[in-house]
C-alpha cells in the first residue's frame, strides 16, 4: 500500500535517510524502531510531506505522492499524530477533535457521522466532549490527538512516539487504542522507542540505524533477530534488555 524506494532525505548539508526503502501492507501495523537520530521521524516527515525526499519515491497504491504538498497527501488519507503539544488546551474535546475533519468541514452531515464514528472507537471523546483539552491527562490527551485524526478516516495513520511520557496506565490504554484500529483495519505506520511495546502491537517491524534500513519482517522475527542486542548495546532502552532476555 505505502512503498518508499531508495529514499534520500536531509535538513541541510548532509542527508539524514541514506537510501531508504520500506512497505507497509494494507491493514497491517509497522513499527519502526532503532536509536536516537537513526532517521525514524524523518521517515513520517518525507512521508507526510513535511520534508521533500532529495532523490528515491514514495507511493501510495502505486501513486507517486513525494512531490506532493502536505495538505494533498492529507486529502490523500494519509495523516499523522504529531509528537506533543498538538491539541488546543482553552478548547473542548470536541472542538479539538472536529479541526480534524477540516477537510470535510463543509459537509455537516458527514462531519457528524465521522465525530460519531470516532466516539464509538473512542469513548472518552464523548465522556469528555465538553472538558477543556487543557484538563486532560496526558494519555488522555494522546487518545485525542489520535481521534483527531481519525476524523478523515484515513488509508495511513502515522504516529510518532505514540508512548512517549506516558504512565503505565495511560500506555495501556493507547496500545489498546492502537489494537483495536488494527482490528478495525486502519494501516498503521508507527514509530516507538519503546521497542518491546512497539514490536509487540506491531504486524511488521523495520530496524534503522544510522538514516538506514537494517532490519526488516515480521515483528516478531525482527524482535528475535540477534543483530537487535549488537545494535542496542551500549545506551540501551531497558524494554530491549527485557526483550533479550526474554
Ligand atoms: N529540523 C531538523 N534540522 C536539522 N537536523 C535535524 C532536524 N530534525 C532532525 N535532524 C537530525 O536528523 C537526524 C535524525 O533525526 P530524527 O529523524 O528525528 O531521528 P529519530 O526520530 O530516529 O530519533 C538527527 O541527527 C537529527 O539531529
Ligand atoms: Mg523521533
């Protein structure tokens, strides 16, 4: 469904992504993991048009979409979670939910159905619709952010550190979030530091190192794999020790 071919990509002199090549099949959830700085959210940035790839392709079902703006590969159904501070805390649940349909803004009636939608995945948009964003805590403002999105229904969501700062609890229920829209056959494009969590929700996981691909299969041949201790030695996460060591 989503291919990027030999993708280079950089800020300014250098290039970050140095050859870069990956699929993610419809329906199926891939984590990208690896080390700090190893390129992974320069993968979602090319992707969702925030960062022009220098030379290689990206496409959708066969569709080119690297020379594409970002808003065209968003109308495209392509959307992402952006990192943090992403939702407007003076504005209610609902509001903060509803800016993601603003594509479809002019259609009320679908707008609604699609806010409806959400809700039924999403319970706590309902149960929180009139709070202030601001009064959140931060799993449940991760669970927004996600809801957000949802709004346009998209072919490809992309989420960046889905589980960055939160506590167990919260963790838990983002990852049944993220379960539950495999279920519901959202294809998922993710990118976890916590690599235990990420392989474990992942169909497919795809190891970067350096701007480069080193490790791509099936989530659990990737967590098996041995290169996944070499590459972690040194400052590495305790969810991979964890792993390890079974
Ligand atoms: N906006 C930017 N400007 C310049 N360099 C950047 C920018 N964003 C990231 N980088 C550099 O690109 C490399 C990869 O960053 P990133 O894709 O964020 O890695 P990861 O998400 O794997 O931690 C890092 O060396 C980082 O310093
Ligand atoms: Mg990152």
């Amino acid at each position: 469904m989503l291919t990027l071919e030999d993708v280079t990509a950089g800020y300014g002199g250098g290039n970050v992504l140095q050859g870069v090549s990956l699929t993610c099949g419809e329906g199926t959830v891939t984590c990208i993991v690896g080390p700090n700085g190893a390129g992974k959210s320069t993968v979602l940035r090319v992707i969702s048009g925030l960062l022009r790839c220098r030379t290689g392709s990206v496409a959708l079902a066969g569709s080119r979409l690297d020379q594409l703006d970002p808003a065209r590969i968003l109308a495209l159904g392509i959307t992402q979670v952006p990192q943090s501070q992403a939702l407007f805390p003076g504005m209610s649940v609902r509001e903060n939910v509803l800016l993601g349909g603003y594509l479809i803004r002019r259609d009320r009636r679908l707008l609604a159905a699609r806010f409806d939608a959400v809700v039924a995945r999403i319970p706590l948009v309902g149960e929180r619709a009139r709070d202030q964003a601001g009064n959140l805590s931060g799993g449940q403002r991760r669970m927004v952010e996600i809801a957000r999105c949802l709004m346009l229904s998209p072919k490809l969501l992309l989420l960046d550190e889905p589980s960055l700062g939160l506590d167990p609890r919260s963790l838990a229920g983002v990852a049944g979030l993220i379960r539950s829209l495999h279920e519901g056959g959202t294809t998922v494009l993710m990118v976890e530091q916590n690599v235990r969590l990420g392989l474990g929700l992942a169909t497919h996981g795809v190891v970067m190192e350096g701007g480069k691909v080193r490790l791509t299969g099936t989530a659990a041949a990737v967590r098996d794999n041995p290169e996944m201790a070499s590459l972690y030695l040194g400052g590495t996460p305790a969810s991979v020790k964890e792993t390890q060591h079974g």
